[in-house]
C-alpha cells in the first residue's frame, strides 16, 4: 500500500476555485484502477488548509496518477493558488491490517 498525506494551504482568495478543481481531481482518482481510496479534508478551524488523503494499491500505481490527465490538469491550474508549497508525507498502514 503507498499512502501519503498532502498538506495544502491555499491563499485565501482562491479557496472556492481550489474545491472545486480538488474535487474535480478527486472524482477522476478513485477511477483510477490502482486508487484504494482519496479523500479531501478542509480544515473547520481555518478553511484555507485541506489535507488529502491518498491510498493506492502500490508505488506503481501511485506513480501512474502523476501522470493522468486529471492530475496535470488540477497541478497546473491550483499552482499560482498555493501560499505555501504542498507537503506530502507517506505513511504505512497498520490497521486493518490486510487491504
């Protein structure tokens, strides 16, 4: 399993635009044959950091989505939107234990 947690924090005027290309994203993972599961967190304490949430079955096919036509296109246009650089950090899954 290849997990990693993507901490975004959007300047604020963009917000609105970056749900909704997130979730144009996200709809176009999880048709992906080697996603296990993406998820789109916002923050409730400040609506200007997300975290996302994204499991796929192995490196290859973790690989794969950063090469999707969905995946570019929401790279290149949330781009400019970002107030900090995104940071992703991968994590093993230990519970449950065989997915």
């Amino acid at each position: 399993m290849h997990i990693t947690l993507v901490h975004v924090h959007v300047k604020p005027e963009h917000v609105e635009p970056f749900t909704a290309a997130i979730l144009r994203n996200q709809q176009g993972t999880v048709r992906e044959p080697g996603n296990v599961r993406f998820d789109v967190l916002q923050s409730e304490g400040d609506p200007t950091r997300f975290v996302l949430v994204e499991m796929f079955r192995d490196g290859d096919a973790a690989a794969a989505h950063k090469g999707t036509p969905h995946y570019l296109t929401w790279r290149d246009e949330v781009a400019d939107w970002m107030a900090s650089p995104r940071e992703g950090h991968r994590y093993r899954l230990l519970s449950p234990a065989s997915r």
